[in-house]
C-alpha cells in the first residue's frame, strides 16, 4: 500500500462533485479551500501510513 493514497468510490465521486460545482459557479476561494483542505487530508493520510510529504 505504501505509496498510494487511495478513495473509495464514494468519496472520489462526492469529491468531483464539490469540485465541478465550484468550477461552475466561480467560486474561487471556496476552490483555494477546498484545496487546502484536500492537501492537509492526503498529508494525516499518509503520515499515519508512515509516509512524509
């Protein structure tokens, strides 16, 4: 598994979904957000696997 940060379907498809509305609407910030928030995520993720970025 290390190496890979992996989303069920689920998750993958509820994330595209906030993304494409935001892409939509203009919504810039909100985008700089959720980006942010993605990034902090995927780094708890894999510190907890034992991975550093």
């Amino acid at each position: 598994m290390q190496g890979y940060v992996m989303f069920d379907d689920y998750e993958t498809s509820e994330l595209l979904d906030i993304l494409n509305y935001i892409l939509r609407s203009g919504r810039w910030k909100e985008l700089e957000y959720v980006y942010s928030e993605l990034v902090l995520e995927l780094r708890k993720r894999s510190e907890l696997m034992g991975m550093i970025y």
